[in-house]
C-alpha cells in the first residue's frame, strides 16, 4: 500500500485519518476532524497522508502497522483496568509509547527532509528553518518542538510546511520541485527575518521613513503564472474533454460549435454573452468564479483571438500553453482534470538522495531475486502438502468446493458461507489464514485488488474459462486450451 492508494480510496481515507492520522496525539474536535477530512479528500491528501506514514520508508501497511500496536494496548483487561492502579497506568503507559514512537518516526523525516533540502538548495539548515518559520509561520518554538517529537504536526502545517518548501510526493519519494526558486525564496526569507528583527529597535520616525521607501505592492510585479489549472467540476466539462484532446497547438473553434460540444455532452448550450468579447477574457490564475476560463486553460490553451475584430465573437483561436506537447502524450491527462506546466527536473530528497537510488535499486535487485527463489521454494513444500486427489485440510477442501460451484466469491460470501458451514460466526483472522493456506498451497488466486478480492480457483483461466492453467514459473501460468499466459502471483489477502 502507498500513499497514493489511501488518498485515492475513500474507506482507506477514513480508516488513515482515524486510525493512524491521529495515532500520535489525542483525537481533535469534531469540527478540526472534518476539516482535517477536506484536507484529505484534496489534492492536499497525498502530501498528509505520506508525511504521517507509521514508518521511514513507503512498504507497508499502515493501518496493520498501527492496528497492531493498538491491539497490544487493547489486549488489557477492560476489568483489570478498573480494579488495578498498576494496570491501568501500565495501559496509560502504552499508549504514550505508542504516541512517541510515532511522533519521533515523523519527526526524524522532517529533519531529514530539512537537511536535504539545505543541501538540494545550497543553503545551511539554519537558513531553511528560518524560512519555514517566516513562510509556514511557524514560531521558533513550535518548530523545535515538530523537530523533537514533542508535538504532533496539524494537517494544515504540514500543507504549509510542504508549500513552503515546494515539497511533492510520488509514490515513494519527496521530491523538490525547483531547487533554483527555493535557494531564492530562502534568502528572501533569511533576509526579511533579518530586517525584521533590526526593526524591532527603529523609533517610530524612523520606521515611517523606511515605510515611505518601500515599494508599492503594484510595483514589486505581477504575480507568477501558477503552475497547475484544474478543470471545472461540471459546468463547461464538456468544452475541456473536447479541448483536452485536441493535438493542434493553434485551433480555431467557431462560437457555433462550441455550443454544439456543450450539447452534446448533455450541457446547457452557450449563453448570449459567449457573442461579447469580455466572455473569452480572463487567466486560469484568475478564473474562479469563470469555468469556460477553467475549461481551455486546463485543457493546454490560453484565447489567442477572437474573430471578427468588432462586433459579436463569431470565431475564436487558441494558442498550447508552454510544454504542452509533452502533457498532451499522457494517455491519462483528461482523467488527471488538470493541466501542469513542466517545470525544471525535480531532486528527490527523501527518503534518500540521488546516490541513494542507485545503491539502493541494486540492492533491491539482489533482495528481489532472493526473495523470488525464496517464495518458490515455499511454494513448492506448501503444494508437496496438498493430495492430488484435493486437499488435505478440510477448511480448504470446504473453500475449494465452495468456490468450485460459485465460480467466483467476494470476502463477504466467503464469511457467509462459512458461517453457513461452521453454525458461529467467522473470525476475521481465520478466514485470512485458511484463504492465505489455500492460495499458497496453489487452489485459489485472488483476481482481484487487495481492498476489493475475488477469489476464484487458480486453475481457471481468465481467458477462455477452461480449468486447465498449467503452472510454469513462480508467478505465471499457461492455459493448455487457447494458450494464454495468467499471473498467479500472491496478492495481500483482502
């Protein structure tokens, strides 16, 4: 699991924010939990969720990870803690390790990523905490206390943190953006902190003078064009679907036809302001409240011109936005609802650096293969347990014929049925042992995904439907009937 998988599943988002999020400190407000759950739910989420990852690196089960932890803490009598001072201050106790461990995994990221970022920048650690408390704002204090584990990182500062130091996610890596613009920011910062504090003992008089020398925020420039344009929700969807995948870098659309892709994609037509230049004018810096703005900008285009040059808008030119070439190749950037400008190269800096990468890719690639040989190996002893006749451990004999007559089964048939067959109710823990038993010893696949299985025996062939797949490598099988190749390689049990 990633943290892209969390962010991107409602019911995991829930479970993360509850059950991890706020492992390491007490649980908030109902009202800071549901704004904690819109940060979440935004494209905010994917930078929370991996920061507060239970673990340094990206290869884990977050929720299994804390889930055991709180099983320990859990496994105290509730009737011991009611009748013992030291049990309870024993189970007081495991939760306030627990919180700590969490709170000095995070915190150790944070250091780390600092201090990687003072080297991607050429700045000194000194200088970059300067910046975070100057652009996040956070105070001396509360910084130190993020850095020491003493306290617990809000959503929203961890938001700010990651903005302020042009911080992305990918899967497994932060990234820094533009290195370049940083190193400038950071001086910035240092130097206004600077300032600041000089300003501190300036007399009133004086400070009136360095006011009246300051420039006007007119003057200081126009703001920098934004590197990302989303896509309106629902209105003008249509017009950006219709854009997005147009290849041209200078198309021309009449007003009529623009009106008639609006319908077609079962929208309201163009409004008779459409015909008024003022309509087509406006950047996707500046188009809240204007979705037509939102649908070419995010689709690659900005308005070129507008034809005739008086009178009502009857033809209108569009003009690709820097790099689009290169978004217009990705065969998924409708989907994304969103248009970035490429920017420079970014430097991953956590959880390890360039150098890194290399050493560690290697060293995967040995693990990797051990692995592999290690996992066919177990394979085969746990196949030498199964009779050629069906299996020996009836629960799975039970499992097989059960999926034998249903052809395929879900989680929740699978416990239902074998409530069915055992008169109780089925233990959660059981059923993922009996399921990872059968699977290992090679009767059942999941055809599935880890949240959402389906279990099936793993001798029919998703192709043809013929029982007839013939293992011929740890992962893979071959069909005898049409000759298709089928994975068979062990997913997480759901």
């Amino acid at each position: 699991m990633t943290p892209n998988d969390v962010v991107e599943d409602q019911a995991l988002r829930n479970r993360f924010q509850a059950e991890v999020a706020y492992a390491d400190r007490l649980k908030p407000s109902e009202d800071a939990s549901r704004d904690d759950a819109q940060v979440l739910e935004s494209p905010d989420g994917l930078l929370v969720a991996a920061w507060l990852w239970p673990r340094e690196l990206y290869d884990n089960d977050p929720l299994e990870i804390v889930g055991r932890w709180n099983r320990g803490v859990g496994s105290v009598d509730q009737s011991q803690l009611e009748s013992g001072d030291s049990v309870r201050l024993a189970w007081i106790d495991a939760i306030d390790r627990r919180r700590q461990v969490l709170r000095e995994i995070i915190a150790k990221r944070f250091a780390r990523i600092i201090d990687s970022t003072a080297r991607a920048v050429d700045r000194s650690v000194e200088d970059v905490k300067t910046h975070l408390a100057w652009s996040v704002p956070l105070t001396e204090d509360h910084l130190n206390r993020l850095l020491c584990a003493d306290s617990p990182f809000p959503f929203r500062v961890i938001v700010g943190i990651c903005r302020a130091l042009q911080l992305d996610f990918d899967r497994e890596f932060w990234e820094l953006v533009n290195p370049s613009q940083l190193a400038e920011r950071v001086d910035r910062s240092v130097l206004a902190a600077e300032i600041t504090s000089r300003l501190r003992d300036v007399t009133l008089e004086d400070l009136k003078g360095v006011k009246s020398k300051l420039p006007r925020l007119a003057e200081i420039g126009k703001a920098p064009m934004r590197e990302v344009y989303p896509a309106p929700a629902r209105r003008y969807r249509g017009l950006y679907k219709s854009l997005a995948a147009d290849g041209r870098d200078h198309p021309q659309y009449t007003v009529d036809a623009i009106d008639g892709i609006l319908k077609a994609a079962g929208e309201k037509g163009l409004p008779s302001s459409a015909r008024e230049r003022s309509w087509w004018a406006g950047s996707g810096a500046k188009a809240a409240g204007r979705p037509q703005v939102s649908a070419w900008w995010a689709a690659g285009y900005r308005v070129r011109g507008l034809e005739p040059a008086a009178g009502p808008v009857a033809v209108v030119s569009f003009e690709a936005l820097p790099g689009r070439a290169v978004w217009l190749a990705d065969p998924d950037r409708t989907n994304s609802g969103e248009y970035r400008v490429p920017g420079p190269p970014r430097v991953p800096i956590y959880p390890i650096d360039q150098q890194g990468v290399q050493a560690l890719s290697a060293a995967l690639t040995v693990f990797a293969e051990a692995a592999r040989l290690a996992t066919l190996q177990r394979e085969r002893m746990d196949a030498q347990e199964a009779t050629a006749d069906g299996p020996d451990n009836p629960d799975v004999r039970s499992l097989v014929a059960f999926l034998d007559k249903v052809g395929e089964a879900t989680r929740a048939s699978l416990v239902q049925h074998f409530a069915s067959v055992r008169g109780g109710q089925v233990d959660e823990n059981w059923l993922t042992n009996l399921l990872t038993k059968a699977r290992r010893q090679g009767w059942t696949t999941n055809l599935g995904s880890r949240s959402r299985p389906r279990w099936t025996l793993s001798g029919v062939c998703p192709s043809c439907g013929a029982r007839t797949l013939q293992p011929y490598a740890s992962d893979r099988a071959k069909c005898a009937r049409c000759g298709a190749i089928a994975s068979t390689s062990p997913l997480e049990v759901g």
